[in-house]
C-alpha cells in the first residue's frame, strides 16, 4: 500500500471529526444567545424566567412546524416539479441511475428525485431525515455537466442526506428565527410602553435601577442578538458545505470530479431565477452572489469556491491523481 493510499482516510476522518465538532459548538452558540435574550426579556418585562420558557416554546413549535412541512415548503417556492423514477425517460435516466449509486455506497434509502427547469446549473438537498429526503437539480445541472462532475454534485448532496445536515439546518434555521421574531416582538412591546411601565412600577417598588439596566440590556440583545445569530448561521452553512465536499469525496472516491463541477456552476453567468435569500444556502453553489475569496465575509453560507477546490485538489493529491491544469 502507498503512501498516498494511507493518507486519504486520515485526510476524510479528520476533516469530518473537525467539521462536526465545530458546528455543534456553532448550534450551542445559537441556543446560548436564544436563551440569554429569552432571559434579559423576562427579567426587563417583570416575566422573569418564564421569557427562557417563552423563547423555547417559540422556537419549539416553528421546529415541529419546519420538520413536517419544510421540504414541501422550499420545493413548493424552488418551483420543482417531482421525477417519476420508474419511468424517468431518456433525459433524466442518468440521473436516476447517479442518484441511486450514491445512496447504494452512502448505505441511505433511495430519495425523492425534484426537478427545476433553469437553465443556471444547481442542485439542493433537503427533508427531515434519510427516509423522508429529496434532491432537486436544475435541468441546466444535467445539460453542463459530464457524468463525473454529476456523479460529484450528487455525492455531495447525498452526503448532506447522510450527515443529517438537513435537519440540522433546519434546526438552526429555526432558532435564528425564532431569535428574530422574539427580539422583534420586544422592540415592539417597549416601543408601545411596555418595558417602560413595568421600569416605572418597579422604581416605585425601590428596584428601579435595576430594572433600567436590565432594560437597557434586554434593549441592546433585542437588536445585536439576530446580527449574531445570522453570522453563526452562515458560519454554520460554511461549515455544513465543507463537511459534504468531504464525505461526498467518500462516496465518490473522484474529488476531480466535484472539484470541476464547482468551478462551472460558480463560473456559469446564468441567473437562477427561483432562489431568493431564505434558500440560497441549501444549494451546493450559492446561486445569489459570487463567492470570490475577496468577497468573503461574515454573512457568507458557502465557503469561497477557490478555498473548496483547492481542498479537494489537495485530497486528489493524497490519491495520487494530478491536480487540474490551471
């Protein structure tokens, strides 16, 4: 056995053990922040702790919402239109056979196959589970792309299946939206006087200092508490996105073929015309903004497209195979 050979496991583990590690320490960050706002709410409010219960059973019922009815949602706004893959016809046989390699090697039931008809290449994953999944590609993804780069896209989203980063997305997903609408709703509330009553009753009370401060404090989380949770969001799709580069190389044992297939759909000029920024991060190559390593910045879900590739040339390195000529 080569070298190279040995390396390759090290290089997926470790990438994956890392990428894991880093986006649950992200999720508890984003749990952390809904609980402290929940609790400076309260407290300013004259509620106390029942704005920590308050804040979960928000964030508890857009889950259960999200979990049974989320990939109908993001399929019904993507304008996709379900594959009968019985009988999938001439122009989507390939796909049908692609997509079942990947869950035969990825151990994953066979998902559901959605198509888009856009001319810009793209594909997504989502659903709650690896028995309740779907893929959706774009009809420009099938007509660019040769059966290796395909064959990478789909590893990728099919690892996304794997890794159960569907629902982790939705999970976060939802905790940065129920952040938004509780610090939305206690803006609102002290701007129509609430906060402002519960201070002048408590100052009567000889607490009114304290009720200022935590006011003022309650004030200040209400707005930078969605600025964060949003940049660890993104930090989290970033993380997410890298992670599936990796285990989708797993699957592939091709990383030249996803590493192309990234360079054409982020260097297609075409404008996918069904994302909107509630959706740009489920898709394997942002569709809404070029990702140029000088454009990198807080609030970006994907990774630079240059940073992606130049990993998984690394990783083809570690194979053996010759990078791509530049």
């Amino acid at each position: 056995m080569s070298a190279n050979t040995r390396l390759a496991p090290t290089t997926f583990y470790r990438e994956i053990d890392r990428n894991r590690r880093r986006s649950w320490v992200l999720v508890a960050a984003v749990i952390l922040v809904l609980g402290v706002l929940g609790g400076a709410i309260g407290y300013a409010t004259g509620i106390g702790w029942v704005g920590v219960v308050v804040a979960v059973a928000l964030a508890g019922v857009m889950s259960v919402g999200s979990y049974f009815a989320g990939d109908a949602l993001v399929m019904a706004t993507s304008g996709a239109r379900q594959l009968d893959v019985a009988n999938p016809g001439d122009a989507h046989r390939q796909l049908v056979n692609v997509v079942t390699e990947m869950s035969l090697a990825g151990g994953l039931p066979m998902p559901r196959i959605w198509i888009i008809d856009d001319s810009a290449p793209n594909a997504f994953a989502t659903g709650r589970d690896p028995k309740h999944a779907s893929v959706a590609v774009t009809t420009g993804l099938l007509e660019k792309l040769d059966r290796e780069e395909l064959q990478g896209v789909i590893g990728h989203e099919v690892s996304h299946i794997g890794n159960y980063d569907i629902r982790f997305t939705l999970l976060v997903g939802v905790l940065v939206g129920a952040i938004a609408l509780l610090a939305d709703f206690f803006l609102r509330f002290t701007f129509w006087g609430g906060g402002r009553r519960n201070s002048d009753n408590d100052r009567g009370g000889g607490a009114g200092g304290l009720a200022v401060i935590l006011l003022v404090v309650a004030l200040v989380l209400a707005i930078i508490a969605p600025l964060v949770a949003r940049i660890v969001q993104a930090s989290v799709s970033r993380t997410r996105e890298s992670l599936a580069d990796v285990t989708g190389v797993e699957l592939t044992r091709n990383p030249l073929g996803l590493s192309r297939a990234l360079r054409k759909i982020a260097d297609d000029r075409e404008v996918l015309e069904v994302a909107n920024r509630a959706t740009q991060h489920l898709y394997i190559v942002n569709p809404i903004k070029s990702f140029e390593e000088r454009a990198k910045s807080l609030f970006d879900t994907h990774p630079p497209i240059g940073e992606r590739v130049r990993a998984l040339d690394a990783i083809a390195g570690h194979f053996g195979e010759p990078g791509p000529r530049p």
